[in-house]
C-alpha cells in the first residue's frame, strides 16, 4: 500500500508593530515562501498568518495554539501534517527551506531549526525560539504553548519544558550563517536595551511568577492547546484564504479571550502585566 504523502503547514506568528516594520518583514517572508513553493511545485505545503487583535500584548504561543486548533479543524486527517511555527522576523535560506521546509516522513521529534541561526542567541544552549517543526500529533501530546505569556519571554521556555515532561526528542540544528538573516537585526545587547527602553509595555513582566507555576498551569485546560475545549483562551475572529496552484494561504484574526490565566497570586502587577505596547 502507498505511504499517504504528509504535508506541512508553516505557520507566522504576527502583530504589526514599530511602525509597520513587522508588516515589512512578514512580506519578505511571504515573498521567500512563495518562491519556494513556485519552486517546489508541491500541493501540500500551505502557510497560515496568524495575526493577533490589538489590546493586549503580543502572545505568540496562544497563535499558534490557534492556528493548529484550526488547522485540526479543517483537515480530515491532521495527524498527516506537520507544522513549522515560524517567527515573523527569521528570513531563511531557499537552500535551508529546500532541506527542511518541505514534507518528509513522519518523526517522533521536534526539530529546532531557529538552532541553525548565528545570531544572538547561538551561544544559549536552552534557546528553543525562532523557528520549530514538529508532527502535529506530536503537538498536541506537548499540550501545545502556554497562553499565559503576555509580551516578550518566557513562552519558548516553558514549552522547551512541556517537551521535556512529556519525553519528546529534540533534534538541533547545525549553527549555520547562511540558514537564516535576521530581519530585526538587533545584537542581543541591543534586543535587552530596546526591551528595557519600556519594560512595562514590551516584556512579559511576569515570566518569572508564570515559571513557577507551570507544573500546576498544564493541568488546566485553558492553558493548553485546547482542541477545541469550549473553555479556550482564544477565539478566531475573522478567516481569509485563497489559494494558489500549489498551496492555501490563511491570515486569521485572532483574539484573546482568558486573560485570567496570567495573573497569577505571585505577581503584585496584576493587569497592567498584559496592556498592549503602544
């Protein structure tokens, strides 16, 4: 019997920001994924945006619980695809994407690209950003990001800590300087000056209380890739999708709806821990 050939779902968490250099990088993006695309000739490789409302701060990994829940959703059998969770500011090489972007047998690990990138994180060997693939069943037995993580940190590594407990390999990459350009083009000197520049309204103020509660915050439902759990952090406002020859392209419009979930008893901030950056 033939193999059922398995597709992949790449996946950009965006928000515009610092006055539309966000939107510019998301289109270079889109640009190189397209190429590839054209390139490859490939039916089962689609990109979702997912975009989130204004209000509140950036919340990457509730997007991608997001989109996966829709992706599971939409597809009759998810189990055959996998999904790369992409930041919107990495722009990789076409000969990078060529070995690692289009579909391959099943794997029972996840696999950090953002490893490859020479950037300033390369020396951290607990970084576990930028950019992972995985099998979709494989996400769902993580139980997916955390949705209590408002502004920048913390989100990455309480999922490289949900892997873990739940016994996932995780395959890196070779560091490579021709694997990825960093858009943002911030050294880490920099990146932690702009954060601290406005602390308040750039960071997740509260990553530290949230750490140590994240054995107790997996158990709950909410603070989870819900599957469809009618008690979800997270609503999908509005979908757009067209598609091309060889691939579906989705933005989806996505709100929070829990923010109970990062105001935790530790933090004497409260909510104005999850106001959006203006």
């Amino acid at each position: 019997m033939n193999q059922v050939q398995r597709g992949v779902y790449i996946i950009i968490c965006f928000r515009d920001a610092e006055r539309y250099q966000r939107r510019i990088q998301l289109a270079s993006l889109l640009k190189a994924f397209s190429m590839l695309l054209n390139e490859s000739d490939l039916a089962r490789v689609n990109v979702i945006i997912a975009e989130q409302t204004h209000g509140l701060k950036f919340n990457r990994g509730l997007l991608f619980n997001a989109a996966v829940e829709y992706i599971d959703k939409k597809e009759h059998n998810s189990s055959e695809w996998d999904i790369i969770l992409h930041d919107a500011d990495l722009l990789p090489s076409m000969r990078y994407m060529r070995a690692h972007y289009l579909p391959k047998c099943f794997k029972s690990s996840v696999s950090h690209l953002g490893s490859s990138w020479v950037g300033r994180y390369h020396n951290n060997k607990n970084y576990f950003g930028g950019v992972l693939r995985m099998a979709i069943p494989i996400y769902i037995k993580t139980g997916g990001f955390s949705n209590s993580y408002y502004g920048w940190g913390g989100e990455d590594d309480d999922y490289l800590w949900r892997v873990i407990r739940s016994g996932i390999a995780i395959e890196r990459q070779s560091h490579s300087r021709t694997a990825y350009t960093d858009m943002e083009g911030r050294s880490l000197a920099k990146k932690l000056s702009w954060l601290k520049e406005d602390r308040r309204a750039r960071m997740c103020n509260n990553k530290w209380e949230l750490g140590k509660t994240a054995n107790r915050r997996i158990s709950d439902s909410r603070d989870r890739y819900s599957q469809s759990n009618s008690e979800s952090a997270y609503e999908i406002v509005s979908t757009l999708a067209s598609a091309t020859p060889n691939a579906s392209w989705t933005f989806l419009l996505i709100r929070p709806t829990c923010i109970s979930l990062a105001i935790v008893p530790q933090c004497s901030r409260r909510l104005e821990c999850l106001k959006e950056d203006v």
